[in-house]
C-alpha cells in the first residue's frame, strides 16, 4: 500500500467513523422497525448517513487490492457500494424496509469488522518505509 492511498483511506475511515456516530446519533430513538417505517425524518437522515457511509466504502474499494478485499471479506464490500449506488441513484426504489434492514445488520456488521481493517491499514507504516519512490 502506497503512502498516499494508506493517508486516503485513514481519511475515510475518519469519515465513516463520524458518519456511524451521527447515524447512532439520530436513529437512537428507533427500537423498532415500525417506528422507523412512520418517522420520514429519521429515514431521510439515516439514508444520507448509510449513502455517504458506503460512499466512503466505494472509495477505499478503488485504493486497495482484490487480494485484501478478501482477506477482510466478512466486510462486504462490493455489496456496499452497490447499496450505496441504490440508494444514490434508485433512491424512489430503495425499499424503506430495506433501509431499515441495511441500518440494522450491514451497519453492525460494518462497525464490528472495520476496526480489523483499520488495524491492518495503520500496520502498513511500518512497510511503507521501505517502499522506494521510482522518479
């Protein structure tokens, strides 16, 4: 990993990492799918967040290698992004219910592997060191 992708995605993951505490933030209220389902508000907001989170996601998929991808696959990120690309473009088909579904299992499942990931990325100073920049 190069010195400028590795400071990229420690930008995004700063990003996602402010993203999950404002999502936390304005869903707290919400204990369960029926409120969310009749609070527009909260769906408006939680869905930014969820874009602007996956967004983030679809940016550290171009800056890392197909090879560490799956060696953090319990993060899915490509079926992220095209979450992101759904509720970004389709936002009119986007299921309300899937928004829901998406807050609830993918966010979790995202904030229980990210730190893993981000471990790995802060490791990677150590070997940058030794990269040799080609002029």
């Amino acid at each position: 990993m190069k010195a400028r992708e590795r400071k990229r995605i420690l930008l995004k993951l700063r990003h996602i990492d402010a993203f999950l505490k404002k999502l936390h933030q304005y869903s707290r209220h919400i204990s369960k799918k029926e409120e969310f389902l009749t609070d527009e508000p909260t769906q408006i907001i939680v869905s930014k967040l969820i874009e602007d989170t996956f967004e983030a996601i679809r940016v550290i998929c171009r800056d890392i290698r197909p090879q560490i991808k799956k060696e953090y696959s319990k993060i899915e990120w490509e079926g992220l992004v095209t979450i992101r690309h759904q509720i970004a473009h389709e936002s009119f088909q986007y299921e309300i219910d899937s928004l829901y579904d998406t807050m609830i299992v993918d966010i979790h499942n995202l904030e229980r592997e990210l730190p893993k990931f981000k471990k790995y990325v802060l490791s990677q100073k150590k070997e940058m060191v030794h990269e040799k920049k080609i002029e």
